[in-house]
C-alpha cells in the first residue's frame, strides 16, 4: 500500500523515556474502557473499540481526522495537515545543514530534501546566524 514504509529510527532517551510513560498511560485508559488486549501496539484504533481489542492498528487517516478535528475545535480558520507539520519541522531541521541525517530520516535523498525542504529564510538572526558560519 502507497506510503507504508517500515523504518527502524533510533529513539533519544527522551523519547524513549516518554513513550514508556504514554504506555502507562494508554494501559490505564484501555482498562477504563474496557479494553483488555489491543497487542503490543503504541497506536491502536481508538475510534472503535472492538478494533482496538482486537488489536487493529490505527490508519493514515487516524491520525489526519484526529488533527482536522482539533484544529476546528479550537477554531482555526486554516487548516494545518500533517504534511503541514512534516514540511515545517523538516525544513528548519534541513536548514540546521546536517543534510544526510535528516534526509535519511525523512527517507528522501539529499538532493530531494534540498529540493523540498530547504528555503531561504526571512528571519534576520538566523540570516546573521548562517553569514557567520560560512566565515569560519
């Protein structure tokens, strides 16, 4: 299927620190829901109970409603997508110049994530910031 794609990315301490905490979470909920099984899944389907006990993981289009829903309830007048958020942190990740890691990480090539991802900026400290970098 178009766009699943099974990587391995390796987890800072941080992160790793608090998905542990969100599995506490998330056990503490499933019981209160009355969810006893849902596999060893981080993301099961929440729409739909009987799918998430029987361990059914959640889909593209979860994780997209979930958002559209949020941003109406909070009265967003534009909507944001997830490719929204994806564009954004990757090109202020791109622009930080460690080009091979992030484009690794996004599984884009150098020259795509170059193409993509990296815009001029228009803040003037990061514009200071990059002219003093290059005379070193």
């Amino acid at each position: 299927m178009r766009g699943e794609t099974h990587r391995t990315l390796p987890l800072t301490q941080e992160t790793y620190d608090f998905l542990r905490q969100y599995k506490k979470a998330q056990k503490l909920y499933m019981t209160l829901a009355g969810i006893s099984s849902w596999g060893d899944l981080l993301f099961p389907v929440m729409t739909d109970y009987k799918k998430a006990s029987e361990g059914i993981p959640i889909t593209q289009t979860s994780p997209r409603l979930l958002l559209h829903d949020l941003c109406k309830e909070l009265g967003f007048e534009k909507r944001i997508t997830l490719y929204t958020c994806r564009h954004t942190v990757a090109s202020k990740w791109a622009n930080s110049g460690k080009l091979p890691l992030v484009a690794d990480r996004l599984g884009n090539s150098v020259g795509q994530l170059q193409r993509t991802y990296i815009h001029a900026s228009q803040d003037p400290a990061e514009i200071q910031k990059f002219l003093a970098s290059q005379d070193s």
